[in-house]
C-alpha cells in the first residue's frame, strides 16, 4: 500500500509547507490537503501557482481536499454549493482525485429519512459539477452521535442511492469503530466505492463516547486494524492507499517531523500483516 498523509494529525504544531518538505523527506507518496485552515493559511504568503509547481517537482502528490465540512440539512444550500465548487476548482488544479465531505453535526434532532433525503441530493448536485471537471467526490461518516450521518451502514447506503462512479466513502478505522458500524455489513459490500481509507486507532471507551481527541498511533489502540484492512480489501478497495489522520492533542507538543515520522512507522507496521496475507 502507498503512504498518505492526513494534516489533522499535526493540525497545531505545523502548516503546510512544513507538512510537504517533511513528507517528502520521510518518502510519503501523498497528502490529504486540509481545505478549512491550511490551504487558506498557505496562500497567505503563497500562491496556488506556487503549489502546483511543488507538486510537479516533487514526490508526495496531493490525493484529496480535505473538507466541504458540514454539507447537508443546511439552509444556505446556495452557500454550500458555492463552497464545493471552489474546492473542485482548486482539486482539478492540483490534480487532487477527490474533494471530502462532511455530514451535518448538529444537537438537533433529524428524522434518519430527511438527513439521506438531503444527503442524496447534495451529493447529485456535487457529482454534476465534480465529473465536469474530472474530480470525485468521498462522502466521510462521522462516528459522533452527534453526527447526522455516523455510521458505515448508513453511509453506504446513501452512496448506494446516489449510485454514481464519481461519489463514494472515506473509510475512517476510527469512525467505523467508535458507533460500533455493522462489521457483516462491511464484509457484503462493494470495496470500489471505497475512496479513501483512514487508518487511526484509539483508547478503549464505549460506543458514543470517542470523540477525535482520543486517537492514538495505529497499533497502540484496541482496534483490529489487520482484520478492517483485510477486509477492506478483500471486498475489492482498489486505491491501495492508507492515509494517517490522528487529531491527538499530546502529539501536537511533539515537534511536527517527528509526529510525521512516528506516523509512518506505526502504520507501516499496522498494515504490514494485511498487504501480505
């Protein structure tokens, strides 16, 4: 499997500039671009220009922009296509394959069928833009209660819906562990709307009470990340690609090279038993 790189995991202590030059060094093939903070702090002082000459003189490329978050059940329907076709306008520059979204978080109370109903609908409307430009789009569950779309199952079956080539999932290890997401269900679907795999552990709380903050380097966590992997990709995930996103607050007082380097290795190890079985 090829190596990419989530910016979560040093979302405090790095930007990313020093996020590439560290990637790079430490031979990550790709990374996952953060959309709500690092892009727009990098063109700060920056261009896209800039950027895009980064990526053709080097290595790492970027896979993903990373994320329309929030994009269903919202009023600001307008807003939120607008945002979209930003990001799909900024993925074909970069030659990014995908644009990540993230379902409503919300304290409210939705009925199940309105938050697939919106989702479907948004995800129509961004496959249209994101195919004319030759860009794909990954629908991420959250697995937070408070997330309006928050597990596996539920998750693919609105992608299922949508039944377009250009829409599939992230699958998050951690996500898929935190709201206890159907594992048979997991191993009766199509891996090809797999677009993105997180890999992620985290300490041992009970389902609904995970929140980002406890993840932990893969491996070191109660996760079976060999069984997840495995069976991912026996149902057919075809990038063969993990991406490393941790959002442990410890690791940002970690000097930021060295949390990338860490990353690595952990994951290198975590993944070494499932690329060889």
């Amino acid at each position: 499997m090829k190596l990419c790189y989530n910016q979560a995991t040093t979302l405090e202590n790095s930007n990313l500039a020093k996020d590439l030059e560290y990637c790079e060094k430490h031979g990550y093939d790709y990374i996952e671009i953060r959309t709500m903070d690092k892009l727009p702090e990098y063109l700060q002082e920056h261009s896209m220009e800039e950027l895009q000459d980064y990526f053709q003189n080097h290595h790492i490329k970027p896979i993903a922009l990373n994320a329309l978050v929030y994009f269903n059940n919202r009023e600001d329907e307008e807003q939120v296509i607008e945002e979209f076709k930003t990001m799909v306008d900024n993925a074909s520059k970069l030659g990014a394959a995908y644009v990540v979204v993230v379902p409503l978080v919300t304290d409210q109370a939705l009925l199940k069928e309105d938050i697939n109903a919106s989702a479907v609908n948004m995800l129509h409307q961004f496959a249209d833009i994101a195919e004319a430009q030759g860009v794909k789009v990954a629908l991420e569950f959250v697995g937070h209660p408070e997330c309006t779309i928050n597990t596996f199952e539920q998750a693919y079956d609105i992608i299922d819906t949508v039944d377009r080539k250009s829409v599939g999932l992230v699958f998050d290890c951690f996500h898929f562990h935190a709201m206890n997401s159907d594992f048979e269900f997991l191993k009766k679907a199509n891996g090809e709307k797999i677009f993105i795999l997180h890999i992620d552990d985290t300490e041992d709380y009970p389902v609904g009470v995970l929140r980002d903050e406890h993840r932990v380097w893969p491996g070191e966590g109660v996760i079976d990340l060999e069984k997840l992997l495995q069976t991912v990709k026996e149902i057919g995930y075809k990038e063969d690609i993990v991406s490393v996103e941790l959002f442990r607050p410890e690791y940002y007082q970690m000097p930021a090279e060295e949390v990338i380097q860490k990353a690595k290795e952990t994951t290198l190890e975590s993944i070494a038993t499932s690329i060889h079985s």
